[in-house]
C-alpha cells in the first residue's frame, strides 16, 4: 500500500497511507489530508488510484502543485517523488511503483470530465509513443469491446472502447474506468462513496473483469458491455 510521509520545515507532521480510490488535499475539513494553512486551496489536489498506480492531480489551485520541483497538472507518481504543496513537501513511497511505460502506466484519467461517455486519456509526456504502439496492437487483435447505453447520455448510443481507459460515471457522485487490457476488459471504482455496481453487485475497490453482456450501473449510467 503507498504511503506518503507529510513534512514541514524538515519535521515529519503525519504519515498516511492510500487506502482508497480517490484521496483529496486541500484546506477544508472535509479533505482526506487537511492543510490549513496560508497558500494552501479550498480544494487543492487530489490522487486516483487506479490498479497498481496512483496519479496526482492538480485541482486549479491557486498557487499550484509541485514535483520535484516541477509544476504539475497531473502525474502518474513513482516511488519517492516530493510533492510540494505551499510550504510542506509530501514524499510518496510505494516500492511497487515501476519506473517507465507499461499498458496503464502510459495513460492519465480525467476523471473530473466526463465527455462522450468517456473523458478521453492522455498519454503523458515520453510515454506517447509507446501508448500509440499499444493501442495500435490492440486494435489489431481480437474482438474490441463497446458499451450500448441504457439511458443518461443518450439512449442506445454505442462507444466503442477504442482507447485504452474509458472513464464513466458522474464526477463528485461515483466514476468508474474500463481499462482494456492484453487479456480483456477490466472495470474499477474511481470517485464515490459506493463502488459501480455490475449484474446488481458491487465492483468492491479492485479492477473486477467484464463479460460480454454485463449491465454495468455507474453514476446515472445504465450500460451494456459487448464484444464486436
């Protein structure tokens, strides 16, 4: 499980650990990690766990989230990155974060908009060329899969599953990815208080495999997972 150690003026303050999908830092108290402090946002930034890694994202604050130095809107976070939020620096630790491209890795979610059925994924940074080239061998294997509309974004409306994350749901609500994978289509919990539900049961808070046929309820979406 990742961890992120919160330091102020070179003096650990507390140690949390990402033990759900989505984790808010920001100065209301209704934030998972709470900064009240001068330079620090309402709303300040939030990290989605989605499968084995963990991306930082930069709500529109005021004064801007750092890595490493380095500003960021989003960034999918590797073992002993700094964040920097006003004056404390948070270390993330999580010894199972693989440096370089893999088939998730490559992608970043917006989760926050939700578009077409489905916010579109942003290949990050060096990993662009890599993302293609998988994409394109995945197009070029076996079935794609599609999700058919029950009701929400217009009825009987089809979205293929192109990319390789396809994000649904209602943001603030509950959000939940399908993730395509070599060897099928996988579906997990995002943002919400309660998980997707898919044939009537919960996801839980793990990438659950989809089958064709699977009703999936997600936010005020009705949908119909489906191979061509």
């Amino acid at each position: 499980m990742a961890k992120l150690i919160v330091s102020q003026n070179g003096e650990i303050i507390e140690n949390r650990f990402l033990d759900a999908p989505s984790f808010t830092i920001g100065s209301l108290p209704d934030n998972d990690l709470r900064l009240a402090m001068q330079g620090v946002s309402r709303s300040h930034a939030r990290i989605t766990s989605v499968g084995n890694d963990d991306i930082l994202e930069d709500l529109d604050s005021t004064n801007g989230t750092l890595v490493n130095g380095q500003p960021v809107t989003r960034h999918i976070l590797q073992n002993d990155d700094v964040i920097e939020i006003a004056d404390v620096q948070i270390r993330y630790r999580n010894h199972k974060a693989i440096d370089g491209p893999s088939f998730d890795r490559t992608m970043v979610i917006k989760a926050s908009s939700v578009q077409d059925g489905g916010a579109a994924a942003q290949p990050v940074g060096a990993y662009a060329l890599a993302t293609a080239k998988k994409e394109h061998r995945f197009r070029a294997g076996a079935r794609m899969g599609l999700v058919r509309v029950f009701n929400g974004g217009g009825p009987g409306r089809e979205i293929e599953l192109s990319r390789v994350l396809h994000t649904f749901g209602t943001p603030g609500k509950q959000v939940a990815v399908i993730n395509a994978r070599p060897h099928g289509y996988f579906i997990t919990h995002v943002e919400g208080k309660k998980p997707a539900r898919v044939n009537g049961k919960s996801i839980g808070l793990h990438p659950q495999p989809l089958a064709p046929n699977d009703v999936i309820e997600v936010g005020d979406e009705k949908l119909l997972f489906l191979l061509k």
